[in-house]
C-alpha cells in the first residue's frame, strides 16, 4: 500500500544546548565500517555514540527513548554533490531551505558545488557560505572552484579556501577546458590533500546539446549530446591524476564507456572514486519523448545500454558514490520549452527512497552496500573521520523506515523548487529521524 508521507519537521541545529541523552532502541544497525549489521540498541551522550548493545543499558535513564524496531539505525547520509544555490539565486535554493531538505532526506552533511552568483572561488566567498550554514538542521560542505569564476583560465586561491573550509575542489558544471590548467590544479591539489571532482564535458562536442544523442534526439528533433564527450574528459582527467598523484573524483557518471574507463583505471591503482545518481538508475532517453523537462539534466538520461552498466558499477564497486546532483530551478525556468529549460532536478529528498527502490528492491546492492555509497565512502572522499557508529563517533546518524512505498509529491518538499524527475512516481523507504550531533533535527511522525 502506498502511504502518503507525513512532511515532518525540521528543527534548527544550536550548538550552544547541551544534547540529550539518547536511546534508539532494536534498530537494525548498520556499520558497514566496522562490519556490523543487526538488531542492536545505541545510546547516545554528549553528542556522541556512547554504547552499542544487544540490550539496552540498564544503569542509565535516557533523555529520550526511540524505539527503531523495524527501522535501519545508520552513519549519517552524505551527498557529496549538490546545488545549494546562495549566494546568487535565492529564488531557487538558500542554504537554510536546502539543509532543511537534506534533513528531511536523511543526510546530516552536504557538499555543496562552487557554480553560485558570484562563484564560490575565494577564501572570502567559502567563509560567507560556511556562516550562512551556521545552526542550519546539516553539516555543509563547501567545494571550491578550481578556477576564478569558472572561466578555466586563472587557478582559484586554493589553499585560503581550504583553511576556510573547502574540503573539495571543482569547476561543476564545466570541465577545465585547458590540460595545462588542469595538470596544475591536480598538482596543487595534491599538496593540500584535497580531492578534485570533475564534471566531465568536452563543451565543443556538447555545444548546443539538450538530451542524449541518439534515437531520440532525432526522432525529436533536438540537438543531442554524445555520451563520448563525456568519456574523453573522464579519460583526460583520470589521465592527468595518474600523471600527478592526485585524487580526482568523477561526477555524476552516466555512461557505459566512462564506468569501463574508471574501471580500468582502478585496477592501474589510480586514486579515482565515481558517483552516479539515482536518475541514471531509473530512467533512460525514452523518459523525455513527452518533452518532460524534469527529465532534463546534465549529463543527460542515456540509453538502456548506459544505465545497466552504470547499475553493474555500482554493484561492482567501480561507482563509488551515490550522489543527487540537486540542481534546483524555479517554475517558470522550467516551464520553459525543453530546448530552452535548464539542466538540473532537485533530488535530497528522494535519493534514498530512490536508492531502496531501485537498488536494494531488486537485490542489486545489499543495504550494507547502499550506507556504504551514501556514507561511507561519500565521507572517505572529502577526507572525513565520520561515517561510522563505534562508540566515541559524533552521533551523526540516520533512522531508515526501508519497508513503506510512498509516493513522491515535490509541493510537500522542503526545497524551494519542484523540479523533481520522480514526481508522482512510488519510491520505497524514507528517513523516520535524522540526528546530528546527538541532536534531533529531524522527525517524521505518524
């Protein structure tokens, strides 16, 4: 049966209270870290997990008690991409709205991508991002611009940006055009220890492209874009950090030949990891026949072909990271004619249901396997010691309902935009609580 979903409620994260002492008790917990996967009850206090036990603890009383029977208990859930739009274009997304989404979807930490008005690509601009973040309901993130303005030409100040708190590179939405630019990002890049994740797009092969470039682009009538100017900057950019050292990170993949190119390049021992997004899973070009721009973004939906080996990378390990490339964008922009609309659908609150759905749902990846590529390894990438439940963790954590099947309606979202690509479809699983720091932020009661 298909519930309608409660909208449940946000509380702002004060850092000056003291958190409660907290039991979640007989959840399933699962600690892919550390290997565990059962029925188990976790006391939090003082912010942190204080003690995994079969059986509650009996010496102390709780300030509060959640009875998670039924329910996963997990290291909280971190999208390593997404679009939170301040400063520039508050009409579509702020850092309060956006958080309060993350929240809502289970994440208690976001990377947030560089591409605002003005760019993120000074110490100055990572520094008003991190104070617009200050008592917001997740930990946020900032990705710094590899280069000023995204222009690709001139590098970005990165070691002031890392001291104020970028944890990452990229030029999101554009790949560096120049190699001999991009070489010395890698280089710099590797010194700091910062990772560098790259939106991969040959821009004169791409020039003009709304949708994938195939069948249906013709029959449609609309410039297409080949999903091998996808892979010969995937080759580039793993090329070139194999050459310094570096990390790279490859964005949102959405083809067969990029999963086989990073593939190969894993077995080199190159230090890449990869995401891909929910929408890669579920959807193919045949989604955009009805001209649906909810549809539309970059990279575009592919061909079958592309999305089953996007599914066997994420199962083998090549897809590191499921991520949801939340791109919001006002009504009017998309009620746009699809050539003219923007690339981008908003996606925190429907990733997980979305990963559950069409990933656990069918046997694809265990649920160890899913909390491992939405917390685990998202946090492994920015260089981040969370992602776990031992005891002495900050109680960063996320208490799944994977069971109910619901049914997704943007206008009861938390993000200020609607462009959602799984509008009125059913999605299975949501978040019940999401705490961070030892604190509720999030609830959804029935």
């Amino acid at each position: 049966m298909t519930k309608k979903l409660n909208r449940g409620i946000v509380y702002p994260f004060d850092a000056q209270t003291p958190a409660p002492a907290i039991l979640i008790a007989n959840g399933r917990v699962i600690d892919p870290a550390n290997g565990i996967d059962g029925v188990m009850s976790v006391a939090l206090k003082n912010g942190k997990v204080s003690a995994l036990s079969k059986t509650p603890p009996k010496k102390s009383i709780p300030d509060i008690t959640i009875d998670a029977s039924g329910l996963w208990v997990v290291p909280g859930l971190v999208d390593l991409h997404a679009h939170l739009r301040e400063p520039g274009r508050e009409d579509k997304e702020t850092v309060e709205t956006g958080t309060q989404a993350a929240a809502a979807g289970g994440f208690t930490a976001v990377a947030c991508m560089p591409n605002t008005m003005p760019t993120a690509d000074d110490g100055l601009k990572i520094s008003h991002i991190m104070n617009r973040a200050t008592g917001c309901a997740c930990r946020v993130y900032p990705v710094g611009a590899i280069t000023k303005e995204l222009k690709g030409e001139a590098l970005t100040p990165f070691e002031e940006m890392k001291k104020t708190g970028a944890r990452a590179l990229s030029d999101d939405g554009k790949s560096v055009y120049k190699s001999n630019i991009m070489r010395d990002a890698f280089c710099l890049a590797k010194s700091l220890g910062m990772p560098v994740l790259c939106h991969c797009e040959d821009a004169d092969l791409a020039a003009g492209g709304v949708m994938n470039e195939g069948a249906v682009s013709k029959r449609l009538g609309l410039r297409g874009i080949p999903s091998v100017s996808e892979e010969i900057i995937v080759a580039r950019d793993i090329l070139l950090a194999e050459h310094t050292g570096a990390r790279v990170h490859i964005c949102h993949v959405s083809t067969a030949g990029s999963v086989e190119i990073i593939r190969q390049a894993k077995t080199r021992g190159v230090r890449v990891t990869a995401e891909t997004c929910p929408h890669y899973i579920a959807f193919t070009e045949q989604a955009c026949l009805t001209r649906d721009t909810s549809k539309k973004m970059n990279p575009p939906l592919r061909t079958k072909r592309d999305r089953d080996a996007v599914i066997a990378g994420l199962a083998d390990g090549t897809i590191d990271v499921l991520a949801s490339d939340h791109a919001p964008h006002t009504p009017d922009e998309k009620a746009r004619p699809f050539q003219d609309a923007p690339f981008g659908v908003i996606g925190l609150e429907t990733m997980l249901g979305a990963g559950i759905k069409y990933l656990v749902g069918p046997g694809i990846l265990s649920p160890a396997e899913l909390i491992t590529k939405m917390s685990v390894n998202p946090n492994r990438v920015l260089g981040l010691k969370r992602g776990t439940l031992f005891a002495g963790a900050d109680a960063d954590i996320t208490i799944i309902d994977p069971k109910t099947t619901w049914k997704a309606e943007a206008s009861a979202f938390f993000s200020k935009s609607r462009n959602c690509v799984f509008e009125g479809m059913e999605l299975k699983g949501f978040a019940r609580y999401t705490i961070l720091g030892g604190k509720i932020v999030f609830e959804r009661k029935f």
